[in-house]
C-alpha cells in the first residue's frame, strides 16, 4: 500500500515538472516583453523631446534667417562699400589749371600734362583739368601728386557740397616733397571742409578690396574698385624709383591722379599717381602711394 502511493506521488512530480518549466518559460517571457515595452517607451519619449527641440531650433533658426535686418546683412558688404564711399567722397576734390595760367606752360591744345604713366606716352587732350586731390585738414589742407601742379605756382581747386554743387578756390602750392612725388595745397574757405580720415597703409595687404575716387577725364568723383595686387612694388617713372607703392587693378586713367585710393572703412590708404599702360589708357595695373608715405609732409606742412 505504501509503495503504491508512492510510485504514484513519483507519477505525479514527473507529470507536474514539464507544466513547472512551462509557467517558468511563460512568466520569464512576460517578464521580457514588459522590459521591452518599458525601454522602447523610454526610447521614443526621449526622441520625441530630441525631435521636439531640434524642430524648435529649426523654427527659430528659420525666423531669425528670414528677418528683414538679416537679409539685410546678407548683402551688407555692398552697404559696406557705399558707407565707405560717401565717408569720402566730399573730400575728394578736382585740381584745374587756373585761368592766369592757361596756356603759361603751353598745355592747352597741346600734349596734357605727363601722368607718369610708365612707358607710355603722353595722352592728347584738350581738358584744363589737371587731377584730383583729398581735403586732409577741416582748414583747407589738400593732398596731391606733385608732378601735377610743378608747372603751376597756383592752381583752383573744385570742392563739391552735399547738394553736387561746385565751390571753386584758388590753391597755393605750402610745400612739395620730389621723391614722393606729393605736395600739399592750401585753400582758404569761410567754413570748416570736409576732411577725410587717414589709415595706416602698412597693414594694407596683398587681396584688399580698395576703390579709387578721383576725376578721370574731368567726370568728377568716379569710383572704381580693385584688390592690392602688391603692397612694396618698386616703380621706375622718368629717371626715379618708386618704391614700396600700392599696385592695384582699380582702374586709373588722367585725372585719377592725386585722388584717393580707400579702404573699406573709407579710409586713405593711397594717394593714386600712376598706370602702367602702352596706350596711356588704363590696361589693369595702377600705382598709388601709401599714406603713411607722405605724414611726414603733412606734419611739417600743417604743424610747421
């Protein structure tokens, strides 16, 4: 009897394990699939905040790209140029042959005056204006080459007001410099002029936007823009050398001499004196001389 319920309860445990192991696998799989869920809800929230805020970002960076000050910035470097232009434009001025003076030199009608164009000949005109000039000083103080005015003890000087309209003043040559080919002119005005800001040319370097504003044949305050091709270029003109002068590629023609060669802030830079050209016509190779060069002039011109 005993071994009869025994046998029995054996029948039973071996019948019981398999549906033991089963409930184990079935729970140990439930078990599974909640941490599965569990994670994968953990996951998507977190994407959906990712998500969330690069969309925001995207929004945001969206509407400060379409802004009207923004899309104003995107082409700010034109406004750039137009700032840098009219910061200077007033002080830039037209050099002329005064009446007294017509035909004293025997210019007019006659080969112009010599732009110390390397390797070119003179150019053939019968305009009286002989450059330009820059306004350095409130009180009248004007910058020019100096082979333009070596013939002429005076010459007139056209200053332009805000309204375009012409202002003409006799000039007197205050002092020259030979070897830089620079002199400075004085002007007597009733009224504070307007005068151009002065840079450092030696932190001029080689690919600088500049611009050019002079009077090439008589148009006054023309522009035109160009890199520094070289910054210490030696020139040969006539019998001197020239060095350390800008090269550039703004294009310069008669009448551009003595006008201002500008940086982006509206700076002097240069003062433009020469084109390198074998029709005396402008062929993309220009010579300006750096400001700095001609401080010790304008010191001892203004200062005394």
């Amino acid at each position: 009897m005993t071994e009869s319920k025994l046998e029995k309860l054996r029948e039973t445990r071996k019948r019981s394990m398999p549906n033991v192991i089963i409930i184990t696998l079935v729970i140990g799989f439930i078990i599974l699939i909640v941490c599965q869920l569990t994670f994968f809800g953990f996951t998507v929230q977190e994407r959906t905040k990712t998500t969330s805020t690069t969309q925001d970002g995207a929004i945001n960076s969206s509407n400060i790209t379409l802004t009207a000050s923004d899309i104003q910035l995107v082409a700010c470097s034109d406004d750039d140029l137009t700032d840098a232009v009219m910061a200077v434009k007033r002080a830039v001025v037209n050099i002329d042959i005064a009446p007294a003076d017509f035909g004293s030199a025997n210019r007019r009608g006659e080969p112009a005056l010599s732009f110390d164009m390397p390797s070119s000949a003179a150019l053939q005109t019968n305009e009286e204006t002989l450059g330009s000039g820059v306004i350095i000083d409130a009180r009248g103080y004007i910058l020019t080459c100096y082979h333009l005015i070596k013939d002429y003890p005076s010459v007139n000087v056209s200053v332009f007001s805000s309204s375009s309209v012409r202002h003409v003043y006799k000039a007197n040559v205050v002092d020259i410099d030979v070897t830089t080919d620079l002199a400075v002119l004085k002007i007597e005005s009733d009224r504070p002029l307007p005068a151009a800001k002065l840079a450092n040319s030696d932190l001029v370097k080689i690919t600088d936007t500049v611009l050019a504003i002079g009077s090439p044949f008589g148009f006054e305050h023309t522009v035109t823009e160009g890199i520094i091709s070289d910054n210490k270029r030696s020139v040969v003109i006539g019998d001197a050398i020239y060095k350390d002068m800008f090269q550039t590629d703004a294009a310069l023609n008669r009448g551009n001499a003595g006008g201002a060669l500008i940086n982006g802030e509206g700076e002097i830079v240069g003062i433009n004196t020469a084109i390198a050209s074998p029709s005396g016509y402008f062929s993309g190779v220009s010579f300006a001389i750096p400001i700095n060069k001609a401080r010790p002039l304008l010191l001892k011109a203004i200062e005394g």
